[in-house]
C-alpha cells in the first residue's frame, strides 16, 4: 500500500557534492489576452458558411502550434475575471446554505462541537444523493490535519529518518500525496541549492584549453574553496525570507542533515575574498511574466559570479564546471509527467473518498464528438460516482461524471524567441484550449443522461440490406468449380473430422473442441453499424445539476501547472452543446440570447508546497463535491416536482379504488 517503486525520498544525499543540475525552471502561469465573444447572436461562421464552423477548423489542425486565437473565436467563450472559491462553488438560492467548508474547521474540533448535530434544520443527518451521510466537520479536520504539517516533518517522516526529538507523524490519508510531493521537490525546491565554485585542476584544465571559457581565472581567490556550510544571505540582501513574511514559503526539506552540518550552518560565514563585492549588488532573480508567481527559492550561492555583472548580462554563467549540493536533481522541465499526475490525483482522491466517488480514467479513449469529427482531448482522471448496488460496483459499472483531472507539462509561458510576446500568446492559447476541450467533452458526457446511443449508420439501408454476394461459383475466397467436390462431400470430411478430433479429446480426457474462429471474409460479409463510443458501463447524469435550471450545467476541472492547481468552471447552455454535437442551431432558438457563449471562470493557482494554499483548495474541493453530490431534491427548485408526483399517485390510487368498487366479487378469486 504504501511502496512506489518510483519514490525518490531518501535517495539522494544532501550534502554531497555532484555535477549541478538544469538552472532552475521559474514558475510561470498562462496570460491570454481572449477575443471579444458575440453575446446577442451566435458567431456568423456558425450561421452564414457551415464550411468554416468548428469541424472544419479542427480538422485543419495538423499541429499544437496551428492552434490560435481563431479557435477561441470559433467556440465564442466568454472569459470571466480570476474569482475565489466563495464565487466559483454555487449555493443555494437567498444564500440559504454555502458548501464551502468555514475556515474555522481547520482547527481541531471541541468536544461540543463533536457531539453537536451535523444538520441544521433538525436532528436527522444530511443525507447525499447516494444514499451516504454528509461528511462532518470531525472527518474534514481528520483529513486537513495531514496537510497541516510541515514538509521537512513529512519528508522525513517518509524516508523514516527522524531524529527522535519529533513525534513520528500519522500520514493516512495523504500519504501518497506526501510521496508525489517529495517527487515534485526533487526537480522545484530550490530554497537550499548551493553552487560550489569548480575545484582547481579544472579550473586549471579550462585555462590551458580556453582562458576565456572560465570566468573564474580572473578572481585572485577563486580557486580556495567555500566553507562547508555557507549561510544564506541576510534579508535586506535578497535572502531567503520571503516578501510576504511567511515561514511556510520555503520549508527545506532537510531530511539527510546531520548533526554537524546542522552546527556548520549556525557558524558566522568566513570573511569576503577581494574577489566578491558588496553583497548588495546580489539581486534576486526575476520572474519575467505577467500572470507569474514568486518562485518558492532563495538565490542560489554561487560566491564566485557575484562580481561580474558583465559577462552575467552578455550570457548565463557556465556551471559545469562546479559541484552542486542541495534537493534537485533536475529541473521543472526535466520532470517526468507521471509525478505531477501521481500528485494532484493523490490529493483529490482522499477528500473524493469522503463522498463515495473514485477517479478513475476514461476506459475508452476520451475523444470530442463535433458533428462527424472524433477530436481527441486530455483528460487525465475523471470523479465518477459509485452505484448502490454492490454487484454492479463489483462489475465496474459507474455514474457521472462529476467533475475532470488535468495535468500540463508546459512551463515556458514568458515571451521569448524570435517571436516574443507571440509565442507567449499561443502557447496560452493551446494551454487554454487543452482546458476547453476536456471541459466540453465532460459536458457532452453529462448531456447524455436519459439517452441512447445512435451508433454509426444505425438503422442505414447500407447496414441491414446485404446488396453483394449470392452468385454462382461460391464465396469470394471460397471459390468452388466444377472439379471440386460437392457440397454433400465436404459437409461430410468436414464432420469426419470433427469426430475424430472431439475423439482424441475425450481419450485424453481434455475436453478439447476444435476452434472455431471467424474468417476475414466472414468477418466482412457481416453487416453491423460501427462500433460504439460510448462506455457501456456507466450511466451518464448529470449529477448536482438543478432542476429548476436545467438548461445550464456547470462544469468542474481541477487543472495543474507546475506544482499548482486551480479550479476551472465552465458554465454551458444545452443548446451550445446539442450544436456542437450535431452541428443544428436550435429552433426555435433558446430564450437566453447568451446560450451561445459560455462563461469561463477560475480561481488563483494554489501552490501545494505551501500550508496555506493546499489547505485552501481542499476547502474548494471538499465545498464543490458536497455541491456535487447534495440531495437535489430538498432544494426549492424540487417542490413543484414533488408535487406533481404526489399528485400523480394520488390520481392513481383513485383511479385503482374506483376500479375495485365496479368489479363483482368474482374477480377477487381469479
């Protein structure tokens, strides 16, 4: 249960010396400037010419790069501004009940709390829609105090190298989030990188091949080596205090430190060599993007390039040379995809499992229908919930979706290259695209509760009537003339040697049956519609949905960059997606001119090495699938939907009785 074959805690010595890993990879998010969306009327290329709508466009595309401002323009979204978890997670209408958990339940729970009643209204528990009781405040905080501690107290609690002076910490629940994150720190942390200058035979070796290859040659006192353990730069120099005064920001992973190196780092630093200047002149490194972050690191330490601000701004500096102490052994870039997805799957599942849903990949591959176009998306997992009945849970069989995993290996959002801001813009398009269309095909996949599957050329002439065959001389492959036996003699070789052969099976005793196994051409003759998209083990519904406004749903993505999440809401008009699905503008159009457009939202991207975001967008998960999975039917919305089936049943046991008073005695003995 808890062995990954793939955990890198405790494998890597921290303060030995190795070649220096990639520079590190800053943290940059997407900036789209979006194109305007047409609100009073679809878009003229859905009305005036089909041949440029939207299948047309993606069957052009050939590459990531073709993808462009034209595509958002042709599904017309409308951008909404960046909001928090109390705007992008509904609530009842008149702010009757909020779903998002207070931020008081992150604090351990009184014992009157404890015994105080979950339910609001009277003493019966809040039931979900699947039947189970509503998670409580006790299982939300037994769940959020394992992301409450520190990461170096959870690191080491992983590779089982405590010092004995903590307490051995419980990881339940997020274990395997603690696992994919310490794989994540390997290639982003970079609060403890130190860059040791390179020993002197190579520096000696750089100059004999190229005086000018190490900058080193010219500094007087380059070639003595670093102290053991050099301690970080004061704050007012570009420390490692972070700008908004939190001590989570950084939270070193210092799991193999040993006592001595402990002592080496509280010693004073040794004193400035004539070859390092005023320390003030040491900047931190900046993220140049408009939607960045602050990266979660200090400067690194490399004391002997702080007094060339020359050949800094000419090129980077050549660290090859040098040796390396620290976390990383690679960069943000060179990470392999599966962490990241091992880590966002892992911390959404444990909050999932409070509310009977699993996540669980599509089993066919998840492609967008628009019109005849297959248009293949990314969908990482997907939160289905599970049925009541044990044996059809046994058997696989799943309900939903509910909302959608994605993750993106893209880091490079600054503009650079010869195309500058452009290539920033496109790469925030595709980025922005990847989101919408696993979003829509969630939508699609919802859209189809109450339906049936029309398979391809079902019910066509061209897949019932057999219109080939039939002639003389036999089948084609199975070719008869006139020198060839007769039927009546084949028929008989043929059961002579399914005799024989069903003989030797049953003096061997084993039962054997000759294979029968269709043949090309038989397997050609028949005549069937195409194999089916949909999954023929879950039932499609639009779960959390309200009745009372069913033409709109909202779509939920939980999408991840870097070592961030952030939640994704896309809220969808029917009618949007029965045109995209079929390509037919509805008629008579919908009430709501905007059906055309849907609206777009998300939250901040919340950084999981941080306490206080990845304690917040549990918040937001839990707050989302307590919407999700909520009793629809004890919304307003449901009254007058409850009365009509009341007064359907009353209809019916009148109509019964009155039946029963005509009927003579002799029918109740029948």
């Amino acid at each position: 249960m808890y062995g990954m074959s793939n955990l890198l805690a405790g494998q890597h010595d921290l303060q030995k010396e190795r070649p220096p890993p990639g520079p590190p990879t800053p943290v940059t998010f997407p900036s789209l400037a979006p194109p305007d969306p047409s609100l009073a009327k679809p878009p003229a290329s859905w009305v005036d010419d089909p041949r440029q709508g939207i299948p047309a466009h993606l069957i052009k595309l050939k590459k990531p790069s073709d993808v462009n401002l034209d595509t958002l323009a042709l599904l017309n979204i409308t951008f909404g501004p960046q909001c928090d978890l109390e705007t992008i997670i509904p609530s009842l209408p008149n702010n009757r009940r909020s779903y998002l958990p207070p931020k008081s339940w992150l604090d351990p729970p009184t014992s009157e709390e404890l015994q105080t009643p979950s339910s609001t209204s009277s003493n019966s528990p809040v039931l979900l829609n699947n039947g189970r009781k509503s998670p409580d405040r006790h299982e939300f905080y037994m769940r959020a105090k394992e992301l409450l501690f520190k990461n170096e107290d959870a690191f080491l609690n992983l590779t089982r190298r405590n010092e004995g002076t903590k307490p051995t910490l419980r990881l339940a629940h997020f274990r395997k989030f603690w696992e994919g994150l310490d794989n994540l720190a390997y290639y982003w942390d970079t609060s403890l990188d130190e860059y040791l200058p390179p020993k002197p035979e190579a520096v000696q070796e750089g100059n004999e091949t190229s005086p000018s290859a190490s900058p080193t040659s010219a500094l007087p006192n380059s070639q003595q080596p670093p102290h053991t353990g050099p301690s970080p730069p004061p704050p007012s120099n570009g420390g490692s205090t972070p700008q908004d005064g939190s001590t989570d920001a950084l939270e070193p992973r210092k799991k193999a430190k040993t006592e001595e190196a402990v002592s080496h780092e509280t010693t004073s630093p040794p004193p400035p060599s004539p070859s390092i200047s005023n320390p003030e002149n040491t900047k931190k490194p900046s993220i140049s993007s408009s939607k960045a972050l602050p990266a979660r690191t200090i400067p690194p330490r490399v004391p002997w390039a702080t007094n060339m601000p020359s050949i800094s701004s000419s090129k980077p500096l050549d660290l090859s040379n040098g040796s390396y102490r620290g976390y990383r052994i690679g960069n943000g870039a060179d990470m392999p995809e599966q962490y990241r997805l091992d880590c966002v799957r892992s911390f959404v599942e444990p909050i999932a499992w409070s509310f009977g849903v699993t996540l669980v990949p599509h089993r066919r591959p998840p492609v967008l229908g628009v019109e005849n176009v297959r248009f293949p998306v990314r969908m990482n997992s997907v939160a289905w919930r599970g049925p009541t009945d044990r044996l059809k849970a046994r058997q696989g069989w799943m309900e939903g979706p509910l909302l959608g995993i994605q993750t993106r290996s893209e880091v490079n959002f600054v503009p650079g290259g010869d195309d500058g801001a452009n290539s920033a813009q496109n790469l925030a398009v595709l980025d922005v695209v990847r989101e919408l269309g696993g979003m829509l095909l969630l939508a699609q996949e919802r859209a189809r509760q109450g339906k049936t599957e029309v398979r391809s050329g079902e019910g066509k002439w061209w897949t019932e009537k057999p219109r080939w065959g039939g002639g003389s001389g036999g089948e084609v492959g199975e070719a008869t003339g006139a020198s060839d036996a007769s039927p009546q003699d084949l028929g008989l070789k043929v059961d002579e040697k399914e005799k024989s052969f069903s003989s030797l099976g049953s003096r061997l005793g084993l039962g054997l049956k000759e294979r029968k196994r269709p043949t090309p051409t038989e397997m050609w003759e028949v005549l069937r519609p195409g194999n089916p998209i949909w999954d023929q083990k879950i039932v499609y519904e639009a779960i959390g949905r309200e009745r009372g406004d069913s033409e709109w749903d909202d779509i939920f993505l939980v999408s991840s960059l870097n070592h961030h999440i952030s939640l994704v809401r896309l809220r969808i008009h029917s009618a949007y997606i029965e045109h995209l699905t079929s390509g037919t503008l509805p008629s008579p159009p919908p009430t709501d001119p905007q059906w055309c457009s849907p609206v777009l939202q998300r939250t901040r991207w919340y950084d999981l090495f941080r306490v206080e975001d990845r304690t917040e967008i549990m918040r937001g998960i839990w707050g989302l699938l307590e919407y999700l999975m909520r009793e629809v039917s004890d919304e307003e919305g449901d009254v007058d939907v409850l009365m009509e089936d009341e007064l359907e049943m009353t209809a019916w046991h009148t109509r019964r009785h009155t039946h029963q008073l005509e009927l003579t005695p002799n029918h109740y003995f029948r």
